[in-house]
C-alpha cells in the first residue's frame, strides 16, 4: 500500500504539564552533544491491533484519545524540556508551552498497512502539525493518535533530536505507557535532565554535521534478520579475535559489506569506505551515567575499510568490534581529560571530514537493539509492531531496531539508487533476510 491514506483531522490540541515547572528548572542548558544534533526529529510509530471483542470503534477511540491526553499531561511533568521551546542552539525554555497532540481517523483497516510496510505511509501517520514549519519550530513534542476503520490505532511520535536520544525517547513513550497504565506495577524512575553539567556548551560555530553531507536521493528499504538466521550470521561471524559477535556486530558487518560491495561493483573499483555506529555513552563513561539521564548522551565509532581490503565478513565484524573497544577507552579517557567538550568537537569534525570526502564512502548506521519499546503497553495490549520513520532523505544510512520477540532485527537501509539495485539482489543478503515481510496482526 503506497496510495495517500483517507485521513480526517478530528481534533488538534496543545497539552501541557499537569503540574506547573519548579522556577529553578525553567532554563535548561544544552551540552555540547545536544548543540551538535540537527535540528530534526526523532520519529516512531506504534501500531496496536483492535480489541475483537469491542465493535464500538468511534466509542472506543473518543475514550483512548482522552486517556492518551490525561497521561501525556502527567508524564510531561518529568520530561518537562518536552513542553519547552528551544532558544538559539543554546538552551531549551522550559516554559510549559506544551505538546502538540492531534487526534485523526484513517479510512483503512491496519492490517492494509502492515502487508507491506511503505516509508510513504509511514510518514503520513507522524504529526501532521509537522508540516507547519512554526509549529514544529516552537514545539519540542508532536503526538498524532490515529485510528482505523477496524479499531486499530497508531501512535505517531516526533521528538526534537535537541532534547532527546532514542533512549530517552524510549524512556519517555515506556513512562508514558506506564502512566496511561493506571493498574501498572512498574515503578516508574523519573528522568534527569543534566544540560551541559557533564558535557560543557561550546560557544564555537557548529561544524558541518556528516548527517547534512549525506542527504541526497535514495531509496529506502526494510529486511527482517528473524532470530534463528542471526543464530547462522553470528556463527559465519566468529573468528579468534572476535568469538562471540554480537547480533547488531554480525547483522551491521554483512549490511556493510554487501553495501560497500555494491559501490564497489557501480563503480567498478575498489574504494575505502568508513562506517560511524552510535554509541550509547552513558555506560562507557567513567563513571557511569544511570539510564535515567535524559538528552543526547552518543558518540560515534568510525570503522575503516581500506581500497585494498578483502571484504570478508569475520574481518568487518573484527574491525567493527575493535572500534568499539577502543571507542569505550577513548571515552573513559576524555572523562577524565582537561576538556573534554573540545575533544568531542574535534570528533565531530573529524566525520565531517570523512563524510565530505570525495574518495571515501562514508555509512552510517544506528541502533535502536535492546532498548525494549515493545513493553510500551497503554492497557490495551503491547504494540504489534513498531517503526522509525525517516523524513529526511540520507545516503548510505541504517537504522536497527528489534523484533517483536526481541530476538530478531529489522533493518531500514537508505542507499543511492544504483546501489541499491545491487544491494537487495545480494546472495548473501537474503541467504539471512527477508525483503519487506507482512507483519502479522
């Protein structure tokens, strides 16, 4: 399905704090880490099947949309920066200006969307509000519940990326959850929010950011790695350096290597090629940060393939998995150092000059493993199947995120149109894969 969805705008509405912001909490400065994120969103949809014993769908949805509302509003009061406005790439007011929520209907049944997940329709179930450039300006937070013709719902989320990593997002939708969840027993564990405390603001221009130097036409595609197939790729993956690669090491490695393959192949000469994995920070910095703390706390390895070298799935993953060992010395290092936010900007424009080089492939890959979103349960159930959704075209970009059961990965891949031709065509690719599969209701 890739046609524009029947929508109908039903309501739209700000939502603020349930409680008023402290005076001591109004300003929050941003690190240097949150000052180098773009200004774009984070996204995520959540899909949550209709009950089958409800029929009263219009009752239903008027009843969700209230309970979505009066717990956002409640959650907002710990993850009170949501609510603010940013102010000059320097700090966010935190204010209570509030949450954009807007509540639609889409003429379709979910299982239409879910046959063959299409980045087009994706979108359309993010915020419509962030179509209105002052809108998505001033408001940190974008909500859009909609629901289908069956009873099904989605849960469009975009988070400002000045705000938030996808683990505070994480933390946040999981709180959000747990509040709308008014019989749950989870202890909910209030954010922190530190600013620019750990990671001091620079008062320096901003370098150009590799996620800006890698925008350009590209065609995005989703392959599903199902848990036992992860189980064959790791056991390919093992070598004496690395005799336990992990399932984002093994399913990363063959991405790259079957996308570095088919540049290879478009250009028909070997070429070096750099990929920058993110890293959650907190537990590589000494000492170590609780999950709790919210903002941007990711730093970036930055495995190197030269044009002479074979690729060979055990030695990428052997490169990948050193990077990370030395990422996380070099982290426990600059901890330490005399000023550490002058070494991350040095980091950061040493990628931008890898990502702006003429002779170098530079890829870029995220992971979202591992940070259990599927527990997001409202009280109707946890979500059948989730997504990010990308906005922005980006060449040569990958993003993870779990399976359902946990054990699985999806994988978005972002490459340039001739590479991709090549890419999902790969023997070795789908001997581990699958293109685009239903997901199952």
């Amino acid at each position: 399905m890739s046609a524009p969805l029947r929508m109908e705008i039903m309501q739209r509405e700000t939502i603020k704090p349930s409680s008023p912001t402290p005076l001591d909490l109004r300003s929050l400065k941003l690190s240097v880490l949150d000052q180098f994120m773009p200004i774009a969103h984070i996204t995520l949809v959540l899909f949550y099947p209709s009950n089958g014993n409800d029929t009263d769908h219009l009752g239903k949805a008027e009843e969700t949309s209230l309970l979505l509302k009066t717990s956002l509003s409640e959650a907002l009061t710990l993850f009170y920066p949501f609510a603010g406005r940013l102010k000059d790439n320097s700090s966010i007011e935190c204010d209570d200006h509030g949450a954009e929520y807007i509540e639609a209907r889409i003429h379709c049944i979910l299982s239409d969307i879910l046959r063959k997940p299409d980045t087009e329709v994706l979108k359309q179930l993010l915020p419509a509000a962030i179509s209105d450039a002052v809108t998505a300006r001033d408001s940190q937070l974008l909500v859009q519940a909609s629901f289908f013709d069956c009873g099904g719902l989605a849960i469009g989320v975009n988070l400002s990326h000045k705000v938030a990593d996808a683990a505070t997002l994480t933390s946040f939708i999981n709180c959000w959850a747990a509040t709308a969840l008014s019989s749950s027993t989870e202890v909910i564990i209030s954010p922190v929010f530190m600013g620019d405390s750990i990671f001091p603001q620079m008062d320096l221009p901003i370098p150009i950011l590799p996620v800006d130097l890698i925008r350009g036409e590209s065609v995005r595609k989703r392959f599903v790695f199902e848990a036992p197939k992860i189980t064959a790729l790791r056991a390919k993956a093992i070598s004496a350096s690395v005799p336990n690669p992990t399932r984002v090491e093994s399913v990363t490695a063959l991405i790259w290597k079957c996308a570095m393959s088919a540049s290879r192949s478009n250009l028909g000469v070997p070429r070096k090629a750099v990929l920058s994995l993110d890293v959650n920070i907190r537990k590589r910095l000494v000492p170590a940060l609780p999950d709790s703390y919210g903002g941007n706390y990711v730093g970036s390895i930055s495995a190197r393939m030269e044009d002479h070298d074979d690729l060979e799935l055990q030695g990428i993953v052997s490169r990948i998995r050193k990077d990370l060992t030395e990422f996380g010395e070099h982290y426990a290092t600059i901890t330490h150092g005399g000023d550490i936010s002058l070494a991350i900007c040095k980091t950061v424009e040493d990628f931008g000059n890898m990502a702006m080089s003429k002779d170098i492939d530079y890829y870029n890959c995220t992971s979202w493993c591992n940070f259990g979103l599927y527990g997001a349960d409202f009280g109707w159930g946890k979500p059948t199947w989730l997504s990010p959704v990308f906005t922005i075209e980006l060449k040569n970009a990958v993003c993870l995120i779990d399976t359902r059961d946990g054990d699985g990965i999806e994988a978005w891949i972002s490459l340039s149109p001739e590479d991709m031709a090549l890419f999902e065509s790969n023997k070795e690719l789908l001997e581990f894969s699958a293109a685009n599969p239903s997901v199952s209701v």
